[in-house]
C-alpha cells in the first residue's frame, strides 16, 4: 500500500502546474464548429477551448479579460477568417502570444482553402454593408468545406507534434468521410424540395444553399450588417408574395420579431435555425447541426 501512494504521490508531482500533461497542445478557436474538428482530429494530443457559444452572433462576440488568458496561452488558434471574427483580433493583440498573431507557428485561417462565395469585385466601399468585404464568410455551413479545414487543422496540428502526423491524419480522413456519407443523406432528405424559394434574416446561408440546391431569393437586411427600412420589408413581402416564399431562415440572434411580422405580410413562415455546435440544445455536434437544419426545413417546407 505504501508504495503504491508514493506512486501516485510521484504521479501527482510529475503533472505540470496547470494539470495538462506537457505534450497537449492547448488549442483556441474562434467558432464551436472549429472546436469540434479540432477535438476530432487532436484527440487526446489536444484541450480545445472555443472563444465563442453557438448561440452568439458569429460577427459580435464581446471580448472578455478570460479569453485573452486563453489566447494567452494557448499554442494553436483557429479561425473562421474572412473578418467574419474580427472580434478575435483584439484578443489577439491583447494577448501577446507570437505563437497565434497571424503567421506564427500555431496560427491557422480555415478558410484559407475555401471556394469563396460573393467576393467583391472592383471597389470595396460601405454602402455594401461594413462585413462580408472579403466575400461571404459563411462557408462552414456547406458540410462539404469541412474536409478542407479538417484537412488543414491536421497540417498544423502535425507541424507542432511530427510525431503524430500519421494519427492526425487517420483521425481527419475518418471524419471527413463520416461527414461525406452524412452529406449523401442529407441530399437525398432534401432532394424533394429543390429549388424551394428562401428569404433569410442575413446573408449567412448561401453556401448551405448552393450544397442543398435551396433559392434564397431575399434577405431582410439591406445589406450584411445593415438592418431593414419599412420600404424595404415593404419590397420584400411583394416579392415573397409573387415568388411564393414558403419561409424565412432566421438565426436565434436575430431579431426575430421584424422576421414574425414579415411572415404575418407574406404567408410564409419564420424558421429560427442555428448556425453553429450549441445554437439550440439539441445541436451538440457538427453532424447533428446538419440534421437538425435538414430535418426542420424538409418538415416546414413540406407543410
Ligand atoms: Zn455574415
């Protein structure tokens, strides 16, 4: 017996202070989505922590004094990129840690990859709304982006520990291809309402759009960022109306009420759908997010 508590006493004095054995790499990121791939491809090499809940606003996350201790010390941040987080960046320079300013060794823009969507061509000025200026930066909401980033964290996750290279690719090639064989199913769950007519609150979906062959044709914003007038609600019921709108997309964050009230004028029906891991209780993962959006849309536009 008395061996066996030196032991563990020897064991207990071994870990380091903050009770992380020394080869875990304490990794951020900006969104829960990125949290989740991370954790998938990292395993049990990584502690995940995400700057953001799925329930906030993806664009307005209010920086607080504990994330800059998380930035602080963290050896891996991840990123949406795009401005979409340009919240991020404060905490960023705040925290003063050069392994995660842009182009250190553990700095990483998932959207570095990606196809972008709706980027500006010629000059950028406000009247097009004060986000999205590097093109629509909503790109996790096509399923099919995730092999890209997934691919990328697995990169840097193998930069930082080479001697788990092969474990990290092995993790990342297994949940790419789960989310393949989900995005099949999701298609075919979705197929009987292509080219269904959408308005939605921001401009947020038109990737998840282009995958699951949806026509958004309307946003109750004027522009990303910039909230309606009375004469622009008044343009979009009579296009709702002549296009036969069955619903409007809306993520919990948004002011729901302009989008009931925009429902009442157009017949359609209000849809308040999340965007990210923990944007409603019942989304915990990056495939349950899939299916709850899929699910509750084929349900409402079936109606
Ligand atoms: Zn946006």
């Amino acid at each position: 017996m008395k061996s066996k508590l030196l032991i563990t006493v020897l064991i207990i004095a071994s870990l380091p202070i903050r009770g992380l054995p020394a080869d875990v790499l304490r990794v951020v990121t900006t969104t829960t989505d990125l949290a989740e791939m991370v954790s998938a491809v990292g395993g049990d090499m990584v502690e995940v922590k995400s700057l953001s809940k799925g329930i906030q606003d993806p664009h307005l996350v209010e920086p607080r004094p504990s994330m800059v201790m998380q930035v602080r010390r963290a050896d891996m941040l991840v990123r949406i990129g795009m401005d979409q987080d340009l919240w991020a960046q404060s905490l960023i320079d705040a925290a003063r840690n050069s392994k995660v300013i842009y182009g250190g060794e553990g700095y990483l823009d998932a959207s570095r990859r990606i196809a972008k969507l709706q980027v500006p061509t010629g000059r950028v000025d406000m009247r097009m709304g004060d986000i999205h200026i590097f093109g629509n930066p909503h790109y996790w909401l096509d399923p099919s982006n995730a092999r890209l980033i997934l691919e990328d964290i697995a990169g840097k996750l193998s930069e930082l520990i080479p001697s788990e290279t092969d474990h990290f690719r092995r993790n990342c090639d297994e949940y790419a291809a789960k989310i393949d064989s989900a995005i099949a199913e999701w298609q075919r769950m979705i197929q009987p309402f292509a080219g269904a007519k959408i308005v939605t609150y921001h401009n947020s979906w038109i990737y998840f759009a282009e995958r699951f062959n949806l026509d958004i044709v309307g946003y109750i914003e004027i522009k990303p960022g910039i909230p309606p007038t009375p004469s622009h609600i008044a343009d979009l019921v009579d296009k709702m109306k002549s296009e036969t709108v069955k619903v409007i997309m809306i993520e919990p964050y948004y002011n729901i009420r302009i989008a009931e009230t925009l429902a009442d004028r157009s017949g359609a029906r209000v849809l308040a759908l999340p965007s990210s891991i923990g944007g409603v209780k019942e989304v915990n993962t990056y495939l349950e997010l899939f299916d709850y959006l899929i699910i509750k849309l084929s349900e409402t536009l079936s109606d």
